[in-house]
C-alpha cells in the first residue's frame, strides 16, 4: 500500500503522557515492504508503536515511523513449545489474551501492559515476577546500519532490567518488524511475586487457572496504575535503581523497611516509588504535573501539563531521592527529543 505522509503531525494523542507536541512527518507502516518505498531524507527518524513508554518534551524536528505491522503465526515445534511469530505492530495485551485462549502459556503475568509488540524488547517488559527475556525466542529487525534486515537471537538483544542494546548501544539502530516468543503448551504459573501470591491467598486461588491468573493480575493493575485514557501518565516514571550489594547493604540498614529484591548477581533492586512515597511526594503536583495519588512511582498529566512542569517536577523528585537516599534516579520512559540530562 502506498505511504502516506503527513506534516506538521499532532503527536499529542500518540503519546499516553499526552504532552502537547509535533512532528515534521508522520508516516504509518503497515507492511514491512513499505520500507522500501520511503522516501530518502536526512530528517532524524523516531520509531513510535502505542506512545506508552515515550514522553515528547518538544516537537520531534524529523520523521516519525508509525509501527502498524500486524499479523500473527503459530509454529508447532514439539509437543511441549509452539514458536509465536508476531506482527511488531500488533497490541502487546491482546497478543496476551490471543495466546492464552489458543493454550499457549508463559505471558499470563504480563497481561495489560500497554502498548506494543515491537516495543517489547526495548526495555524487556516486565511485571509480577516475568520478564520478556524468559519467553523471547528471536527479533525481526530492520538493521539502518547495514540496510538489510537482520534476525537477532534473544542474547544478540542484551536484554536486563528495563534494558536492551536497543535503548542502549544501539539506540535508533534498529527498527523491530517482528517478535517471536517461545511459549508452553502446559501452564506452569508463576505465583512468587510478593503482591501476586497475597492477592492470589486472599481468593484462595493456590493453583490458579491461566484465566484466573490473568484476571488476578489485571485487577492487581487497575487498583495501582491510573488508566491512560482518563489520568494520561506512562507507567512507572522512574526505574528501579540497581546497586551492588555492598553499596545496598548500608542503606537497608538505615531504611528496613524498604522493599528490595536480590537480583541473584550480587546486586540488589530497590524500590524507587518507596523511596518518593517516604518523602511525602503522592499526590504532590507542579501545574498540571502530578505524582499519582496511589502510587508515587507513576506521573501523571492532570490536562494541561508542559514539558517544562513535568521536567521541574522530575528534577524535584531526584533532588529529593538524592539528598535523602544518596541515588540517582532514572526516568524508564524515552523523553523525546533526548538524550536530557535531568539531573
Ligand atoms: C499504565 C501503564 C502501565 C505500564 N506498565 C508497564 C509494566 O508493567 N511493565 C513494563 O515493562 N512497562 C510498562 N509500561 C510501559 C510501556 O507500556 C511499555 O514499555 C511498552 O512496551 C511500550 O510500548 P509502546 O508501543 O507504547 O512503546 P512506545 O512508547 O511507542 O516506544 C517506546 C520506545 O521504543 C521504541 N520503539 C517502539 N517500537 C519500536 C520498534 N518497532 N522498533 C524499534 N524501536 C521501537 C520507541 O522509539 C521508543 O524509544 C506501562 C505504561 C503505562 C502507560
């Protein structure tokens, strides 16, 4: 099908944080093919699926790539795995419940996260004790550096907390077409995540059906994260920092009661929206930028936020963690056009 561009785009109702922005050209892919047909420029080109992990501090000065690429194919491998080849522009939650109603098993935790499939492997999705990494078989991508399109195995993608060489080393190298995951035919759940296993006991759900699973986990998420469509926000704004255990010891010994997890390679994670709750920041807001009122990890757009609202309340909350805690917080979504330095 042909390209259309468009110029001089809104970009305001792409993106779930929903800062007002534009972008010279907007041009929607739906074909892999289509590739083959832009049009040259020297214009920067920005890769966005749903807008849900990208914040745009100002207009985008260059082109904007709409990923649309859809479809979805189920490879039998052997009695116990199907490979699942899926379209990177197609809705991460409805691939959830698209493979849970075939009987394919092992994404049962990850159900609800916005946005999608190519958007995946940016930054290993994760939730509720699982990661992308533990179901990803291979990447389809559009390699701008070589101009081919390359097959990468789930080690070429170097994948770790919120992290992969895309958002890294290869930032704006790559262009994701297709996902493929490895997923079970038998269900296994995993049930050791903290609020998970006590939401699960209080239903008296031991050994719940992928279905209950799913549905657990979806109520789990509507009481602690604000819908994008009424509250805009992009999830969780700051990672979870990461230290070695050394530097972490001293600091659970000061603060017991914050929650940390062992990442099981001498390092420890420590929870970011703890740390900003403690400091008294829930509901806390500069003009139409808010911490959310139930979970302190989460920005939200009350309306009619600015940039320069959110980035002043940002550098806030870092100042505050920094002072108090001794660390550098990092934003987890994109702030676009970057890199900025907060803080
Ligand atoms: C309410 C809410 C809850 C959330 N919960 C979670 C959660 O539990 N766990 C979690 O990990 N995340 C969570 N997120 C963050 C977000 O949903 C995920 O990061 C998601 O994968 C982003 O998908 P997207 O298509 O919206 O990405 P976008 O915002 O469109 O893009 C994100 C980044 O990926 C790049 N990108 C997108 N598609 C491609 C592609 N095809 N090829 C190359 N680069 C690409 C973009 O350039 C950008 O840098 C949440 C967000 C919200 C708003």
């Amino acid at each position: 099908m042909a390209l259309a561009i468009r110029h001089d785009a809104d970009l305001s109702a792409l993106s779930t944080f929903r800062l007002p922005a534009r972008a010279r050209e907007l041009i929607e892919l739906t074909a892999p093919e289509q590739l083959a047909d832009l049009p040259d420029s020297d214009l920067p080109v920005l890769i966005l699926g749903g807008g849900s992990n990208t914040v745009f501090l100002d207009d985008w000065p260059g082109r904007i790539l709409l990923n649309r690429i859809a479809g979805l194919h189920v490879e039998r491998l052997d009695a116990d795995h199907s490979l699942v080849h899926v379209g990177a522009g197609e809705s991460w939650h409805q691939l959830v419940l698209r493979c849970m109603s075939q009987g394919l098993h092992g994404l049962e935790n990850l159900v609800l996260i916005p946005g999608s499939v190519g958007a995946a492997p940016i930054q290993n999705i994760g939730a509720y004790g699982i990661e992308l990494s533990d179901v990803l078989e291979a990447v389809t991508a559009w390699d701008w550096q070589r101009r081919e399109t390359v097959a990468l195995s789930t080690a070429d993608c170097r994948l770790s907390y919120r992290d992969s060489r895309f958002k890294s080393s290869d930032h704006d190298r790559f262009l994701i077409l297709s996902v493929c995951l490895r997923l079970s035919h038998h269900f296994e759940p995993k049930i050791g995540y903290d609020s998970l296993a006590a939401e699960l006991g209080k239903r008296h759900l031991a050994s719940p059906s992928p279905r209950q699973l799913a549905a657990t986990v979806m109520r789990l998420r509507r009481h602690r994260l604000p819908d994008p469509a009424r509250l805009p926000n992009a999830g969780s704004f700051f990672k979870n920092p990461v230290l070695p255990r050394e530097l972490a010891e001293p600091l659970l010994e000061e603060f017991p009661r914050m929650p940390h997890w062992p990442m099981g390679d001498g390092r420890v994670k420590l929870a970011a929206g703890w740390m900003i709750e403690r400091l008294g920041f829930r509901g806390y807001r500069i003009g139409d930028a808010g911490v959310y009122q139930h979970h302190a990890l989460v920005l939200v757009n009350h309306g009619q936020a600015t940039p320069g609202q959110l980035l002043d309340l940002v550098e806030h909350i870092c100042k505050a963690v920094d002072d108090e805690y001794g660390i550098a917080l990092e934003p987890e979504p994109c702030l676009t056009p970057g890199p900025l330095l907060i803080y």
